[in-house]
C-alpha cells in the first residue's frame, strides 16, 4: 500500500510528532495509516514492540467520530486508556469489572456529547451488551463509527495458540457496520491462523501487512532440561542478567510457585503469578515487578499478553511451550526497547508428555462445557491441531544443528538467511558443523520393535531394549529375547534417541499418555501404520543432521 502523500499526510506527521512524541514513523505505520484512512479493511501482522497502537490511536486523534478497540484483558485497556489521557486524547472504555451505572454513564455520553475519540472493549461486551450494539447502530448511522479495531486478533482463531471463545462472535461487526473499515491487528499468526481470522472476522478484501518476525536484538538458546535446572538457572541469571528483569515461563500453578521459591533461595528477587491468585495478589505482584521491585516473575503463559515493560532483558521457558507462535510470543516480550535479550528454553522430551496431557485434559473439559452449537468434532480438529503445534516445537527443540532463527521464521512463511543471525543462537554459535546421516534403518528397527511388543510400553523401555539393556523391567518382560534386542548398542550414545523422537514428531510413532489407576502419568508408544507404510515398503528415506564428531 502506498506511502506516498494524502490529503491527511501534513497533519499526520505534525501530530505523530505533537501528539504522540515520536519524531518519525516506524516501518509499515504510514501505509497502514494510509489504508485504514482510505477506508480500507486492514491486517497487520507486525511484531511485538512494533507499534501497531499509533496505526490506530493517530487516525483516531485526526478523524471525526469514534474509535471501537476490541481489546482482550482489561488491564491491558487500562494501560491504553492512561497513556492516551496524558496525551490528552478522550479515550474510556466498557468492560463488566466497572459499575453498572458507570456503564451506563458511558453509554450515555456516547451518543450525547460524542466526546470520546476511543471506546475500548472487552469482547465479550460485544457478544453480551445489547445496550452497547444499539449505542454502535446509532452512531453508525450518524456516521460516527468511524474505525473498528481489533486487537490481538489471533485470538479469533482456533487453531492460534491463544484462542478465546468471546472472539468468535467478531464477525457480527463486519455484518452489522459493513461500511466501517476493520483494523486487525496481531504480532504473531501462521498463514493458516491468519486465513481463518481473516474469514472469521469477514475481510474478504483486506489488505495485508506483514513484516519480519525477525527480532535480532534477541538471541535464542535451548539447553538440555536436567535434574539441576534451577542451579542452571540461577547461573545463567548471575552470568548473564544479575538484578536485571525477567520472565520465566512454567507449565503449571505449582511450577511457578517452586521455581520462584528456589530462585529466592539462590538469592533471586522472584515471585510467582498464575491464575489461582486473588486478583488483589496477582496485580501487586505485576506492579512491585514493573516498578523494578521485584526481577524475576515465575508465571504461567497467563501473564504476558499486554505486558509493557520495555527493559525485559531476558524470557527463560522452564518447560516446553505448547508452539511456536506461543514460544515465539513469550519470548517477544523481552528486549521491547531494542535492547540485546535473551530467550533460553530448558528442554527435556519428557516435558513433552505433560503438556500433551494437559493439552487433551483440557480439551476434554472444553467438550463437556462447549457452548451450545459448537459440534465436539470442531473440538477434535483443533485438538489434533493443537497436537501438531505441540510436535513442531519439539522438533524445534530437537534440532541441534539448524539456526533457531531460521526455524522459527520459516514456521511464520519468512525466508531467513542463517548467517544473518551472527551467532545469536545456540545453533550458529555451536558453528554450524554437522554431517547428513542416512537413519532409515535405525527408524524401520524402531518402528518393528514397537510393533513387535504388544503391550504398552514408553519410548524409553523401547530404547533400553533396543541398546539391549538387561535391566530388571527389560528381563521381567521378556524383552531380552526379543531379536531387536540389541540391535542398536553400537550406536553413538543419544543417536537412537534422536531417530525415535523424530519418529514421533513426523506421526510415524505416536506417543500417548496414560494414567494409571494411582493417578501417575506415563506414555505410551504406537505405530501409525498408515504414517510407516512408507518407511517399510522403502519409500520413505530418513536423513537427519547430527553435529560433526570432533565438536
Ligand atoms: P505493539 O503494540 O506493536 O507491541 P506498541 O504500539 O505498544 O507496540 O509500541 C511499542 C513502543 O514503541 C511504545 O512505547 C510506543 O510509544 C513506541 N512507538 C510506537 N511508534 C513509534 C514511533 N513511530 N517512533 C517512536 N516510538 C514509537
């Protein structure tokens, strides 16, 4: 879309400076301004920190009429709606948490003084409020809805990582006010979540804008997840950010909870925050850690979305996020200021197992508590969905070869040259040797052995009985005498390992969780016979990188 000059262009530019206090424009901002001004429905895919609030706020200042901001968490909106006032621009917003009769005030002034510029929301005040879709028909046919604008729009999807049932209903804008142009705004979405919101949100014709993902500032590191992860923590913190500000993303309530008290015990200022909380609680601690009181909050992914603090210098993962949209998007909120940062991911393939199992437990509750319409076998696809995005971040973790940068762009559709990165990653840093290995043969001895034993067993019994380990639960199950026994003891330690794991990440072994009576987790490993026909008839070549020997 174009840059060049507008009828609004002068004033854009005195009022970015004026107004907003940015001496220029950041790449994309003007051609989106321009398109959204042209009346055009528009998606920005731009990432974190790249200033999508101004393609909006600006137009909004500019233009007569009012601004609706579709916005998923109030305490984001909050934040909004206070940088706006100290710039003098009217803004409020609607949302349950406020009094009914302040809601109701709102709605009022709406209409009476049309004072506001900006009229945030939360949406599930658009599937709820009767009251504020009659307020929106009116100032539609005044012509005073000037922009609708919805942000974090990958919410709407459900094959994003962070879909929300209340975005669903969007769509009934686009129905309602057709000749209002439509904002869509999100700093993470595959081609196929950005189809989907695309479709849902009914912007058949948009114009789309997308920008690198790249976040260079960042450097990107898995480490191997051991018995002492919280020493490997701790030291990566001393080394690398003492006293500076962090994230550290947990699977779980507990998690948090012990992750922030080991790191006290080594001397951290952490704390934990997760959704158990009393909301009291909760906000205490985001505020003692945005004003610098505190380093390092332990959270679930629960915390993040619309967080602001730019001086974040480093996002650690204790365990494996569910994809990389959502990996790419935690670790985005570091460095927001440009500013070198670090991503570390601590990665152990059993992690694997339980969010696999997190992922189906709650897909289940989903089933049981869906919304009247929604049909389960909607349910079952995003759930196999969700699975894969699960099996492409641990195949992302699994490689110790390829460029982080390049894996995660490339699941994003970018192109990535490796040596750009400049050894801002573990991969590029290692220097890139490694040699092609042929494991079609290790793979197919793989596949027979599980197919062999009937009963259920774990990728790691398979290994010990295919390394041809004579521990006790091997002989007590008669795996010794079975003829892969063994088979594979010549190979490099963690060879087999690596070729099983990728078995599982391409769905030619599927590896299934199963809950004993006692309550305890354990997998169980299949073969997707219809996946394997490929590798046994011969068809199917297995090619994996390994790092050269002498590294
Ligand atoms: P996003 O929503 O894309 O994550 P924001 O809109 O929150 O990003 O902007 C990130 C930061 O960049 C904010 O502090 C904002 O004031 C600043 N910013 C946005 N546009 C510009 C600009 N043109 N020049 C300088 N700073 C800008």
């Amino acid at each position: 879309w174009s840059s060049r000059d507008f009828s609004w262009t002068k004033e854009l530019e005195v009022h970015n400076k004026k107004v907003f206090g940015n001496r220029s424009f950041r790449p994309n901002q003007r051609e989106i301004i321009n398109a959204t001004m042209s009346r055009r429905d528009v998606f920005v895919l731009m990432p974190t920190g790249g200033g999508k609030s101004l393609t909006y706020q600006l137009p909004a200042f500019i233009e007569e009429g009012i601004t609706l901001v579709v916005c998923p968490l109030v305490s984001l909106i909050q934040d909004q709606i206070m940088h706006l006032l100290q710039a003098n621009i009217p803004a409020t917003y609607l949302s349950a948490n406020l009094e009914w009769t302040e809601q109701q005030r709102i709605l009022r002034d709406l209409l009476s003084t049309c004072n506001y510029k900006l009229l945030y929301v939360t949406p599930e005040k658009i599937a709820k409020s009767d009251a504020l879709l009659r307020q929106l028909e009116i100032l539609y046919s005044r012509g005073h809805l000037s922009r609708i604008v919805i942000d974090e729009a990958h919410c709407v999807s459900q094959w994003g990582h962070d879909f929300r049932p209340d975005y669903q209903n969007l769509g009934l804008l686009k129905q309602k006010f057709p000749e209002t142009p439509v904002l869509a705004l999100t700093a993470t979405a595959t081609a196929s979540v950005k189809e989907d919101v695309v479709q849902a949100l009914g912007l058949a014709n948009c114009i789309v804008f997308r920008q690198s993902f790249n976040r260079s500032n960042l450097r990107y590191i898995v480490m191997p997840k051991t018995k002492k992860c919280f020493e490997d923590i701790d030291c990566f913190i001393r080394k690398n950010h003492h006293k500076e500000c962090g994230i550290i993303y947990c699977l779980s309530r507990m998690d948090c909870e012990k992750v922030a008290e080991q790191l006290r015990e080594y001397g951290h200022q952490a704390s934990h925050y997760h959704g158990s909380m009393e909301p009291f609680d909760r906000a205490e601690v985001q505020r003692l850690w945005s004003k610098d009181k505190i380093n390092i909050i332990c959270a679930t992914v629960a915390f993040g979305m619309g967080i602001n603090k730019p001086d974040v210098r480093f996002v650690i993962h204790h365990s494996l996020p569910k994809s990389i949209e959502g990996y790419h998007q935690e670790c985005g909120r570091a460095g927001r200021d440009g500013q070198p940062s670090s991503c570390v991911l601590y990665y152990n393939y059993s992690d694997y197992i339980r969010v696999k199992h997190m992922i189906t437990q709650g897909s289940a509750e989903q089933v049981t508590s869906r919304p009247p319409g929604r049909s389960v076998s909607k349910h079952e696809q995003a759930l196999q969905t969700h699975k894969e995005n699960l099996l492409c971040m641990v195949s992302y973790c699994e490689n110790d070869v390829d460029c982080r940068r390049f894996l995660q762009l490339i699941h994003f559709g970018e192109t990535f040259d490796p040596s750009h990165c400049a050894k801002t990653c573990d991969n590029c840093l290692k220097g890139l040797r490694w040699i092609e290995k042929d494991v079609t043969d290790i793979a197919r001895q793989l596949v027979e052995l599980v197919s062999s034993i009937r009963q259920a067993c774990s990728s790691s019994h398979i290994l010990e009985v295919y390394r041809g380990s004579m521990n006790q639960n091997v002989k007590k199950s008669n795996h010794d005498a079975l003829p892969l026994h063994g088979a594979g003891k010549n190979l490099a330690k963690g060879e087999a390992a690596r070729v099983l794991r990728h078995l599982v990440t391409e769905g030619i072994l599927t590896e299934d969780v199963k809950k004993s009576d006692y309550g305890s987790v354990s997998s169980v490993l299949k073969v997707n016979h219809t996946k394997a026909g490929g590798l046994r008839s011969g068809n199917h070549i297995i090619v994996l990188k390994f790092p050269t020997p002498e590294q």
